[in-house]
C-alpha cells in the first residue's frame, strides 16, 4: 500500500558523480522493503514538468527524530534531477511510495550474488542487511564506467563476504564488466541466486549467466515511468507469465523486480508477435490464452 | 521540537462551504463534478490508495476494446512543457476480462462508473455496447472515437463527422436507454462545433472534450524521434486553453448538450474555468501522474472556490461565463470582491468565439 506525503529534505550530498538524497518520508520509510521505490514530484508546486521521477530506496531508517527517513541516490541527467540535485535541508518534497514489489528473499540461508551497476547498486546494501540477517553468505560485484560511479563499495565491503570492483577504464578494481568477474563470483560462494540492479544490458547479461549457471536471478529494472503507481502504462517491458505467455506488464506495479528469466532481454522497447495482445496475436486468432494482461505474481515467482 | 510541518495537503484545509455539488452528465446524477480521465485512472483501483475512490463524481475507466490488445512498444511517453506525449496504443484486458475483473471490482467498491470503449469498426463499437447492456450499475458510456494512437490516422473517428455518427448511432441502439452515450472528441479538426452537432443527431447524450492533440517530440542526442510509436497524444495544462476554447464554442452552438471537460485540468480553479465555459463535470486526467490525490483534492478546491464566488451550486455555474451582462450570481455575496468591477465584454465574447 502506497501513500502520498509531503515529506522534507533532511540532507542531500556528494558520493563521487552522485547524490544522495535523504528525506523524511513518514508512513513510507517504515514499511519500505528492498527493491521498493518511490516517486519524488519534481520542480515544485507549479512546476512545468508534471511527471514524477522514480528513484529505487538506498536506505531507510525507521525512527528518526522527525519520523522514518529514506535516501535515494541519483545522477543528475536532466531537469529534474537537476532540480532535485538543488535541494537543501528543509526543502518540501512531494514523495509517494513504498512503490512496487521488492526482492523475493531466499527461505534458505543459501549464498547470494549481489550484483550492482552504477548507482543501481543502490537498493542492494539494505537486500545485503537481510539476507545476511537469514544466513545468507553475500558477495559483492559493484561495477561502473569509472571510479567516480561505482556507488557503495564501502557499505559493500563491510557487509559481504568479499567484494569485486569493475570498471570498464580500469580506475578501480579489475578492468571490464560485472560479467567480466561473475562466473568466479558464482563459483567461489557456490551461489544460489543472483540479484541484481542497474543498467538492462547488464541485468540481461546477469540473467543469462544466471541460466547459464541453473541459478536463480531476481532483476529490478529501471524503466522509465510516468506515475510510479499503475496507472499510466507506460513502463510496459515484455515479460513471461506462468502460463508460457508473454504480456506487456507494468514494471512498476509488477516489477520493478522480476525473475530474469522470465524478462524477455532483447525485446525490451518492442511487442514481441506472441505476445497476447499483439498485432500478430490478434491476427493469428490465439483465443485460448488466459486473456489477461496481468500476470499476477506469476512472474516473480519463489526461491 | 520539531521544527518540522509533516501533513499531508489535506490535513490542514479549511472545512469545506456548505455548497449543492451535484453534476449532471445527461440523465445520471453525480454527487459531484469531479471525474478521473479515461487512460489515466486505470480502472480506479491504483489510485484507491491515495483517495477514497468512491468520493468522486465517477470513474472514467481506460478505453477498453472487444480483444486484449499489447499497445505500442516502448517509449511510449515523453515529457514536454507542462504536458506529456503519450503513445500507449490502448492497452487493454479486452471486454471480457474488463467486465469480470475491473468492473466487478469497482461494483464491489461502490464507485460510479463510466465505461469508455473505443474499436477500429463501427461494429466493434456496437459489439462493446452490447456486451456492456448486460452489466448493471454503469453510470454512462463514454464513446472514445478520438484517440491519436492508433495504426491508422485515417480511423480516428472524431475527425469525421460521417464516421463519427455511424459510430455514436450504432452505441446508441445498442446500449441500455437509461444509459447515457457521450461522444469523446479530438481537437485536432478544422470545426469541433460541425463534428459535435453530427455525433448529438446521431444519438450522442453529451460530448466529452477533449481528447489529446497530436503531437511529436525528437530527441536531439539521438536524433530520432522520442516515442516508438514516432506521434503521441499532447496532454497536460499545455493543453487547457484549447480545451476550454472547444467546450466554449461547443456549448455556445449547443448550451442544452451535457459537456464533460478535461484538459490539463490540475486545481479547482481550472475545474471551474471548464465548468464556467460549459462543461456540467469535469474529468482530471494527466494531473494524476503528478500528484494521484489530485482528483479528490481539485473536488474540494472546486467547492471552495464556486462558495467564494457566491456560488450555492455547481449548476448555476455550467456556462456562466456565457452570460456576458451578469457580473455575478444571484445569490452573490462575497463574490463583487472577486470578480472585480462588471466590464462590457460583450465584443471579447464575440472575438473569442470567433477566434
């Protein structure tokens, strides 16, 4: 259950190309899990741009002085996050969440790979908190173009087993891609599930090694979204339900973590012909499938 | 301690004025003005969440077609000055499953409820009809014979008053008499006002103005266009004064024809600026992305202002503006304040309508 609030600016800092941004959030920061988002209204009470900007939660504390903070991190990549970069302490902020389902926790206590691009990392140190509150062994691959965008490898560090660093110039850790490191990462904890967040080449490239290793993925995407809440329809990504058909499903309602085999990679930003509702579809008389555009939970599924 | 205001908007209004905010859409009778926008509302559940949906005049639900249907590929949206393209392509559960799931729910929920439909046939029109007679609890039909994306430009209905007509009449036979059939139309032709007297001989109960303009963005760094599906439909406050321009010489051509108005509706007072133009109701549409409380905020902003006017109800509003010699309403009270000295505006009437 999501709620809207006027929230505050608490604090807003530099982590080398980011911001992070922490806000008092009452009502939202106590039952955030990891991999909710929110939606953060931008540019003020009269402001020209009328879609809100989604962030994944980096943070939350539950009791703060004024009520449950949250912290979002962000790159400043147009005028809204430009904008939210210009905030200071005590700054109104029109905030709803918590958005969208979070990560599917092991029952287990098996090893998990947490696998972060850029500022994607975000929402994985507190998914690192609680699997380690289970048991779980957690390992760390943090990757990024350059030095300046690998976002937590100190939180990383003190949480996990072991960490891996990539860059693709070589400016910290090894030279490459997460993917570069992956198949040691998985090998050395014996992994169980991958989760990651960032980039969609690198969640598909996360995915299909998961495939690859008979592992499970949990994958939260980062569609772009105009409401957040369901009801706007534009952050549709193709995705496979448990009945073998493929739907175009909100990433934000039923997302943004999905199964990464149940993400269909390379026909994000097109409607695949078989997908139920398509042009093709239509023109083929395929009656027989549900005829449901939603596909429950079906595409999140257990571990 | 805390130097800190943490509410909600709502927390620190005023009481709402005692004020009659019963709306008419042709024979139904809503508590209030207040709509959500067919596309941008869902089917109302999402939006439960923040408000309570049942407070509201009705929900629009989003056009829904006989079969499901995928959509456009992505990106379907892009933010432009105060407004957004879409090119959505009318996602949908198809009738069936919309009836079973979305209407069911919003029964159970208590909302009224104005279904829209929208087809590529005037049969497809009629077959929706039809289905939909068998369901009870609908508070109106909304016709969507305007929406930009689809395959083919030449089938937007609404810009063809042939079209359009065949269209209306066909969902006039086959819904339920009781039932009112409003006409949602395109401001994108040469004279609204030709295309709204043929869908009201055709049978048509009311208009719903306006749909979106379309429109076209291209991504300078990539230089390309910015939706995958090249246009999209204009939304948002950008496009108000074009909205109200339409409900304006919709309402002057028919002041006994229902209009429900929307377009960029973001506050009470743009609610009003429709409601004084013309329009008995008002549907918010876009505003929702922004904020998704919008709509039970704008109804009591909406009722704050029409008290503030001197105003006991929203019908003595409908089409004021109209009404170029009274400088305010009968029961006026506060409302000289507000509106300021009486001017002749007689001559602007008449430019404007022109315009």
């Amino acid at each position: 259950m999501a709620v809207q609030v006027r929230g505050e600016v608490l604090d807003i800092r530099r982590a080398g190309a980011y911001h992070v941004l922490s806000m008092v959030a009452p009502g939202i920061a106590e039952h955030a899990r990891p991999g909710h988002f929110v939606a953060l209204g931008v540019g003020g009470d009269d402001t020209s741009m009328l879609l809100r900007r989604a962030f994944s939660i980096y943070r939350t504390e539950q009791r703060g002085v004024y009520g449950g903070t949250l912290e979002i991190v962000f790159s400043v990549n147009g005028r809204g996050t430009a904008w939210l970069a210009d905030r200071v302490r005590h700054d109104p902020i029109d905030i709803v969440g918590p958005l969208g389902r979070p990560f599917v926790l092991p029952v287990e206590p098996v090893s998990c790979v947490l696998i972060g691009g850029g500022y994607g990392a975000a929402p994985l140190f507190t998914l690192a908190e609680k699997l380690r509150d289970r048991g779980c062994r957690v390992d760390f691959v943090l990757g990024a173009s350059s030095e300046d965008r690998v976002f937590g490898a100190l939180d990383g560090k003190r949480i996990s087993q072991a960490i891996a660093i990539t860059t693709e110039d070589g400016s910290l850790g090894e030279r490459g891609r997460v993917t570069d490191v992956l198949p040691k990462v998985i090998e050395r904890s014996d992994a169980s599930v991958l989760y990651s967040c960032g980039p969609m080449g690198m969640l598909e490239a996360v995915a299909t090694m998961a495939q690859q290793y008979g592992i499970h993925s949990q994958c939260a995407v980062e569609e772009s979204m105009a409401c957040g809440v369901g009801v706007c329809m534009t952050c549709v990504m193709p995705v496979i339900g448990d009945d073998g058909q493929t739907r175009m499903v909100r990433s934000c309602v039923e997302g943004p973590v999905f199964r990464g085999d149940r993400v269909r990679w390379s026909d994000v930003g097109t409607v695949p012909d078989d997908c139920v509702g398509s042009p093709v579809w239509a023109e083929s008389g395929a009656m027989s499938a549900g005829e449901s555009t939603s596909t429950g939970s079906a595409s999140r599924g257990a571990l | 301690m805390t130097r800190m205001r943490l509410t909600t908007p709502r927390d620190d209004a005023p009481p709402l004025p005692t004020i009659d905010m019963t709306a008419d859409l042709a024979s139904a009778e809503l508590p209030n003005p207040i709509l959500t926008a067919s596309g941008c509302a869902a089917a109302g559940k999402e939006l439960d969440q923040f408000f309570d949906i049942t407070t509201l005049g009705a929900i629009v639900t989003k056009s829904v077609m006989a079969r499901p249907r995928s959509g456009r590929a992505t990106p379907r949206m892009a933010e432009t000055p105060s407004g957004m393209l879409n090119s959505i392509g009318l996602q949908g559960p198809g009738i069936d499953s919309f009836i079973d799931n979305d209407l069911a729910w919003l029964r159970e929920r208590g909302a009224r409820t104005v279904v829209s439909i929208a087809g590529g046939s005037v049969e497809e029109y009629a077959r929706l009809a039809a289905r939909l007679r068998l369901v009870e609890g609908i508070t109106a039909i909304e016709v969507n014979i305007s929406c930009p994306n689809v395959e083919s430009r030449g089938q937007v209905f609404a810009c063809d008053p042939i079209a359009a007509s065949e269209v209306i009449a066909a969902v006039r036979r086959s819904t339920m008499p009781g039932v009112p059939v409003f006409a949602k139309l395109s401001p994108d032709v040469t004279d609204i006002v030709s295309i709204a007297e043929a869908v009201v001989a055709a049978g048509a109960d009311g208009l719903s103005m306006i749909n979106t303009l379309l429109g076209m963005v291209i991504d300078t760094d990539t230089m390309r266009p910015a939706l995958a599906g090249v246009t999209g439909g204009l939304s948002g406050p950008a496009i108000r004064p074009v909205a109200v321009r339409c409900v304006w010489q919709v309402h002057q051509a028919m002041p006994d024809v229902p209009i429900l108005g929307m377009g960029g509706i973001k506050s009470g007072l743009d609610a009003l600026e429709f409601i004084l133009a013309g329009a008995s109701a008002v549907s918010v549409g876009t505003t929702v992305f922004h904020d998704p409380s919008a709509p039970a905020r704008i109804r009591d902003e909406l009722a704050r202002a029409l008290a503030d006017r001197g105003f006991t109800s929203v019908r003595e509003a409908v089409g004021f503006a109209h009404r170029g010699h009274e400088p305010q309403p009968a029961h006026a009270g506060p409302a000289e304040d507000v509106l300021g000295e009486p001017v002749d505006i007689e001559g602007g009437l008449e430019a404007g309508a022109e315009g």
